[in-house]
C-alpha cells in the first residue's frame, strides 16, 4: 500500500475523498499517469462509449469501497441490481400471486361497491394496482410487526393506496366484509372506516397520515431520527427496526417531499428507506412526460447523500439485456421519455413492438422471436416482478454504509384493471366498473366467480375470500406470524408518566422577586426543573429551530447538550464559556436549525412515542410563534390527526410585543390559527404562576390516569419576551379558572360609583390592571380584573353546552361555565389582548353585559412597544376610554366624559403611548 505522506490524520477526520482539484499535490505522479494513459488507450481501442462504461464501473465500485467520489448523477436506465446479483427469493412465487390477485379483487371491489347509486363517496382505484406487488413482497418478507423480537417498523403507507391495505386486512380477519363496505362511510354506517390512512379516525390501525402530499416524507425522515434518539440516550433499543416511507412520484414534487433529504444523510439514518412508486402519473397526466421522473429522483437523492436502488425492469427483460450486446436496448431505454413508456402500456403488445423495439433495427431484432402476447405479458415494469422488488428491499435492509435509502420502482397505474384503466390520464379518477370490466378482470386475477354471480346486481359485486385452511391463508398467517404480527397495528400499552411533586412546580409559584422577566423565561425555567426530575426528566425533548439564545435555552446546552449523531468532533469556538455549545450522541436537545417543518415532525414523532414505543416522550417544541402553525398548519394538523402529544409554545408572541421586528414577525393571530386545530389547547398564559398550573394540568391530561378528557392532544401556549414583574402566586388562586380559561386577579374597589369589568390575557394583563387604577383615579370606576388564560377554553365549553341544549331540549339545560362564572359580575365588559379582535370576540355570545373588546387587527410593523399598542389602541389609556364609552352607552356616566379622557390621555398621538417595558431579546 502505497503511504499518503501529504495526509496529516491529525488534521483530517473521516474518509480521504479522490475529487481533488488539479492543483492539489500529487505523491506519486508516475502512477497517475499510468492510469490516465490507459484510460487514453481504451478510448483509442475500444472507443467512447467502452471508456465510458469502464469509467462508470469503477466509480461504482469506488462508492461500494466506501471512497468519496466525484458525484456520477446517473445511471443507465436499468436496474440498479443485476440479475446475476439478485438473492434467491425466500418465498412461494405461486402462493404470493394467489393472495395478491385476491387482495387486488377485493380492492377494486371495496372501491366499486362504494360508488352504488345510495352512497357514491368516490375512492381511488388505480394507486394500489400500480403497488400492490410491492406491498406484498414487504408483507410477506420485510415488514416487521409490534411483536417481533426487534421491535416492529414504522410504514408509510401511500394514502391512496389504501383500499388495498384495507383488503389484506380482510383477509387476515382484521376487517369483515361490513367493515370494507363502510369506507369512507364514517358517520353514516355504523362500522365505517376512513377514505385514507388516519390514525385519528381509526386508532388501532393506522400508525401515520400519509395523505396530504409532502407531510409522510419528512416525518419519516423524523421519525427514524428519533427512533436512533430513542436508541443513542438508552430510553430504548431501536437498532433493529426500520422506517419505510412509501411515497408517489407525482408526490415528489411537493416541496416537502425532497426538502428534507440532506437531514437524513446527515444523521446517516440507514434505518431508513424511501421506496417511490414511479407510475410516472399524478392526478391529471404524466409526471414528466418530456423526461424521465426516475432519472431526476435519482440524481437529487444521490446528489443528497442517500443510496438509490432502481427496480425499473423486471425479470422478462433481463434476456434482452443479456443479448444486448451493443448497448442498443439500453440506450434506447435511457432516450425513450416518460410519455412515451405511459402510452406504451395503454397501447397492445403489437404496438410496443412497432413504435419502441421498431425505433432501432438492432432492439427490433431482439424479440423478433416473442409474440405481442409474450411483449406485452412477459415484458414487466420492475415493480411488478417480486424478485425484482425482494433484491431492493433485502439491499435497504442489510446495506449498512450510514446512508438512507431509495427505492425507485417503476410501475403502472392502473396495472391489470384493465385496458381502460392502465396508464390512461383519467385513470386516477376512475372509480367503478362496467360488468364487462369486471368480467374481464375476474379473467385477469383467475377469481372463481360465474358470470351469474357478477351479473345479478353491478354495484353488489362479491368480496373473495379463500378458504380458511387454503395454502394462501396459511402462507398469509405464517408470514406475518414470523414477522411479529400484522401492520399496520397502533395497538399499544398505556405509556406510564408520573406527574412530578411539589417541589418541581414550586419555581413556577415563587415569582420573580425584583427582577422582571419575560413569561418566555419563566415557562424556560420551568423546564429546567421538570428535565431535572429523576424519574421522568429524561422524557422531555426541548425542540429548538435555531432561536434558543432568544428563548433563554442555550444556559441547557452545557448539561442537557445538543443531540447529533456524530458527537461534537470540532473544537468549539466557546469552549471557555460558561454556556458553551455542546453536542452529543447522547444528547437531549433536538436542535433543529431554521426549518420549523423538520421541527413540527420531530415534534409529532416524539409525541407519538408513546404509542409507537411505549416510550412517554414529552416534545417541548418552542419557536417565533409566526413562524409556527402559519408557516407550518398542514404539519400540526397531521400531528393531531397522529394523535402526537406535548407542548408547542409560540415564544415571541403577540402583534407589539416583538418590538422593533416588523410585518413578517409580528405574531396577532397565531391562537386563532391554531383553533382550527381539534388537537390544540390554547393558553396565552400571562404570568409564571398560571404557566405552572396549565404545564402542569397538560402533562395530567395527556399521561394521566383521569381518561375523562381527550388525551390525544397538545398544548399551545404563547409566551412572551416583554420583561414583567411576575407575582408570587396568590394565596388560594383559583387554579380552576386558569385552566377552565379565566380568573380574577383584582376584585371591584370597595365604595360607590359605576362598575366596570376589564379582560385581558398574555402580556396585556399589565397594563390592564394598571388601566384598572386609572379608571379609578382619573374618573371614580370601580372596575375588576379577570385574567382569561384561555378564550378558546371557554368557547368550546360554552359550545358544548349549547350543542346539548339544542339537542336534547327535554333535558335540564346546562350552563357554560363561563355563564356561571360572571353572573353576579355587574357593569359592562372590555376586553384586550395582543392578538386581533377575533381573539377575544370568541366568547361574545355568551358575555352577560354589554361587550367591547380592542384588537390588533392589521399587519404587523417596526416600532416600540408603547407606539404600537398606542397605535392599534390596545393600551391601557385606550381600554381606560373604551371602558368608559361603554358605561356612556348604558347611561352610568356623561357622554363628555369619554371626550374628556380623550383629550387627557393624547389618545390619537402615537407618541404619548407608554404601555409596556422595554428590553427583552428579539
């Protein structure tokens, strides 16, 4: 071997790459120039295109040495396996194809039978045709189950694929034949079942969302990152499970879908496969007609850093290729566009014979010898042909090189439904049959129906089910007896949590003393504390897209330390500082960079641990709360639907609050954003104290004992960077009312006058109670302060109760608690927040007095705190005058009073505003 004397392995970590520039320095010259003098000589003998093929071989090897190589973007259009390096495949070929063809009819079945005349809730056949071979190979061989030794793996399941999923189902007697009849039926039939994956709506079966395209890509990648989590901070053994994604090309699109994939290669997730059913259609037509989809995949994940295995042909086309002596079928393979091999499979054999092989003489002759029948049967796309997919999914399974993989199977959509339904553009759309498609179909899967049977009624088409001691549904048991049981499976065992002591919240209670500080930093010293416990500290996962400084977070990364795979194998620049930078393969912290989608999936797979480990993992996701479920609603919603559990803390909140920042920061709606969410409990805490409270309400709600709430939810609160002085909790607070959504921090003053009731929630609590005193001083109005942690609380409380009293009218109605709460309270109310009027304006129907409320309504803007509020006149001075205008309107005091107030307190200047401090990070 000869020694790289130019090479410090003190200076240099890893791997010695070759892409070296020219200039760099050469130990052995001589050498170099043997090799390039015989890359001239096969050029000059053999020509261009065997120099071509020898340099394409020996970067691959290169790869498969595990040396760093110039990026080779391409390979041939063929698959990445050859045949000669296939395993042997494990199973019965024969019994495969019998459970496959009954899975196949009774996915098409479920689908047709839901479009009868009474029900028409539409469906997609042509998905799971085009992957149902696929599918097959990993129930029958690779998909492990919860009960597996290993632990099972997580699956992706395409979303339109699921009438298949659905049929397997049935065949293993998850499912009866009422059940399938149900889909998409989920209210109106007592055993309804759900159009796509969603956990959600069918909790013990489906583990993940998949439908809304670009969402399934990045979890997966976050979720087999917290699986390595899992396994690096001892919480548990995840080394033999796997995550496999199953995604669309068209899906590939989304931005989402590729976004991510430098993540993946990162944290060298090989637990991790991609597998991308090429069909190469979306909804309305090609997905690239003009190109070649598998191609442009495969150079984007390898440029990524993840192995790519291409199953494009299947086993029929590997005689060609062996005959293919001059490389004319495969060149013309890598020329031949999309939109082409689509009309191919919509055409006859016949006319794949004339207008691809008949392209060129030389691929015209090699099946000169086969007939159209044999061209159009024999001849599959790789991702029919089980051995094809087996070699693929045993390379993902087994290839330990630190690399994600991809699998990129070329398919067809609509494969066997018939010719009117394979490969055509309305495919995807096409719903139900004809009896002459069924018929023929019946023909196609060799299903042992009489033309009787499918004629008697079009839309009551019999479901097949082979006999119970059949060889199939042995196969079928055994199979997935051996791989741990069946998937998908979401059944799991409670995640026990005990909720910490006293000790533990006590932070929370004892206020800030004299100094002031922001709720951002309170809820962050919490925190601390809850990751100090000892027996459940280590479940917490603080997840941080690069603002930690501005939250306060970064005094956790000496102790708790940054989670990357790798370790820290740099010298930090602030090694010596108290609060240095510190990452760890054991770390706690998921640190996530700026990317809040990555963020919002680490978030739904650390909050769904519990159910896909038993783990009770606690996510504590906080970010700039505009930057959250606007920037990110689709992923939260997902989260929800997943049923993900934990904290997501909108820091920075509020539409002045972040002074100084601007429009695309300023934060006015964010809780109304996250009310469209089912899953979200929104709280805009405004003191320590009542983040204790509702912190700690959340952990009993979601891993208690107490199953009289829905459990399967998040908790989001906004926070803020305003510096305040927090109170030392009340003596006897009513903790009821934090969590129930209000409270009254200060009683109406004793004596005579008119009366007025003042809400606020968040950072205008302040100076709503400083508005309190002026009312009191300036113009003789008692006035009470209720703090309102939660508006969307009592909406939906409110709701409930006249939802019952709208339908059950013979009953005893019920009374919102909010209704009870502020009967005896006397004078009109006020309202202010930092948020836009609509915040606030949630619970109007059900204020017993007159109602004004102030809003931050508009777009965000640069400016102090005082100026802003003054501005949109939320301030104190505004709510004093609004407070008064309304006792006006009842008569309580002189009209000209409110003019008055107006003129002292300079209201329309926006530079005679004071409310709020200044400081704070942003």
């Amino acid at each position: 071997m000869r020694e790289n004397k130019s090479v410090n392995s003190n200076d240099i970590t890893g791997r010695q790459g070759i892409g070296l520039p020219s200039h760099a320095n050469d130990v052995d010259p001589e050498e170099t120039r043997e090799w390039l003098e015989s890359l001239d000589a096969v050029v000059a003998n053999g020509g261009a295109e065997r120099a071509s093929h020898i340099v394409g071989n020996l970067l691959t090897h290169a790869r498969e040495r595990d040396l760093d190589v110039p990026s080779v973007e391409n390979t041939d259009y063929v698959n990445t396996i050859a045949a000669k390096d296939e395993p042997e495949y494990p199973g019965d070929l024969e019994i495969e194809k019998s459970i496959r063809r009954a899975v196949r009819w009774n996915a098409a079945m479920q689908v047709h039978r839901a479009q009868r005349p009474e029900i028409g809730v539409g469906g997609h056949l042509s998905s799971y045709a085009s992957i149902s071979t696929v599918y097959e190979v990993g129930f029958n061989h690779f998909f492990r189950g919860r009960e597996h030794r290993g632990g099972g793996d997580q699956v992706f399941f395409q979303g339109h694929a699921s009438p298949g999923i659905y049929s397997r189902a049935f065949l293993m007697g998850r499912l009866s034949e009422q059940d399938l009849d149900g889909f998409r039926q989920e209210k109106s039939n007592p055993r309804g079942i759900p159009s796509y994956p969603h956990p959600r709506a069918m909790p013990e079966f489906w583990q993940f969302p998949t439908v809304s395209m670009g969402i399934g890509p990045v979890n997966a990648i976050e979720q087999a990152s917290i699986n390595r989590y899992l396994h690096s901070r001892g919480l548990k053994d995840t080394s033999e499970q796997h995550v496999w994604a199953f995604l669309g090309d068209g899906e590939m699109d989304e931005v989402e879908s590729r976004g991510a994939l430098h993540i993946a290669a990162n944290e060298q997730l090989d637990n991790l496969t991609f597998v991308v059913n090429c069909n190469l259609q979306r909804l309305d037509g090609p997905v690239r007609g003009n190109g070649k989809i598998i191609q442009e995949l495969e150079a984007q994940f390898r440029g990524a850093g993840w192995n790519v295995v291409k199953v494009v042909w299947g086993e029929g086309w590997d005689k060609l290729f062996a005959a293919d002596t001059d490389g004319a079928l495969v060149d013309l393979m890598n020329t031949t566009p999309d939109g082409d091999f689509q009309t191919f499979r919509a055409e006859s054999g016949g006319f794949i014979r004339d207008n691809f092989f008949g392209r060129d003489p030389r691929t015209k002759a090699l099946v000169e010898d086969m007939s159209d029948a044999d061209i159009w049967w024999g001849l599959k796309r790789g991702g029919h042909d089980p051995k094809k997919i087996y070699a693929a999914f045993k390379h993902a399974t087994t290839v330990k090189n630190g690399k994600p993989t991809v699998i990129l199977v070329h398919t067809i959509k609509g494969y066997v439904l018939g010719k009117k339904f394979a490969g055509r553009n309305a495919t995807h759309q096409m719903k139900k049959f004809t009896i002459d498609d069924l018929k023929q179909l019946r023909d196609t899967l060799h299903i042992p129906f009489t033309d009787q049977q499918l004629e008697a009624d079009l839309y009551d088409q019999p479901y097949y089910m082979p006999a119970e001691d059949s060889p199939e549904m042995q196969y079928m048991r055994e199979r997935r007896a051996e791989l741990g049981g069946v998937v998908p499976d979401n059944r799991h065992k409670k995640a026990t949590f005990t909720v910490p002591g006293e000790k533990t919240w006590a932070v929370a209670k004892r206020g800030s003393g004299k100094q002031e500080v922001a709720t951002t930093m309170a809820l962050v010293r919490l925190l601390k504390d809850l990751m100090r416990d000892k027996e459940t500290g280590k479940y917490w996962v603080p997840i941080i897209p690069d603002e930690a400084r501005t939250f306060g977070l970064d005094a956790m990364f000496p102790t708790a330390k940054i989670y990357n795979p790798k370790g820290q194998n740099y010298l930090s620049v602030d090694r010596d500082l108290l609060l240095a930078y510190k990452e760890s393969a054991q770390g706690q912290i998921k640190h996530m960079g700026i990317n809040e989608i990555s963020s919002t999936a680490a978030f739904t797979a650390a909050g769904t641990s519990y159910s896909t480990h038993e783990v009770p993992l606690v996510p504590f996701y906080i970010f700039y709360s505009m930057f959250g479920f606007q920037r990110t609603g689709d992923f939260f919603y997902a989260a929800g639907d997943q049923m993900a559990k934990g904290f997501v803390i909108g820091a920075t909140a509020g539409k002045t609050t972040l002074a100084g920042e601007g429009l695309q920061h300023m934060d006015g709606h964010s809780p109304l954003l996250a009310y469209t969410n089912p899953a979200a409990i929104i709280y805009d805490p405004a003191y320590g104290y009542e983040i204790g409270h509702i912190v700690r309400d959340g952990l009993q709600r979601m891993y208690g004992d107490n199953e009289e709430r829905l459990q399967e939810v998040f908790y989001y609160l906004t926070v803020y960077n305003e510096p305040i002085h927090q109170p030392v909790e009340p003596e006897n607070v009513d903790v009821e009312g934090i969590i129930k959504g209000m409270y009254k921090v200060d009683e109406v003053q004793e004596g005579d006058g008119p009366v007025a009731q003042l809400m606020a929630s968040g950072v205008a609590v302040p100076w709503t109670r400083e508005a309190r005193d002026l009312l009191y001083k300036d113009w003789g109005v008692r006035s009470a302060v209720w703090s309102v942690t939660s508006w969307s609380e009592m909406r939906n409380d409110a709701l409930a109760a006249d939802k019952h009293n709208f339908l059950h009218p013979e009953e005893e109605p019920k009374t919102p608690w909010m209704v009870e709460k502020l009967k005896d309270a006397e004078g009109p109310f006020v309202a202010t927040t930092d948020f836009d009027y609509l915040v606030p304006d949630m619970i109007r129907p059900w204020i017993p007095n007159d109602y004004a409320v102030l809003g931050a309504e508009g777009w965000g803007f640069s400016d102090t705190r005082a100026a802003g509020r003054r501005y949109l006149h939320i301030d104190r001075e505004s709510l004093v005058v609004r407070a008064l205008k309304s006792l006006a309107d009842q008569g309580k005091i002189d009209r000209s009073v409110v003019k008055q107030a107006i003129d002292k307190y300079d209201l329309l200047n926006v530079n005679a505003g004071s409310s709020g401090m200044a400081g704070g990070d942003a």
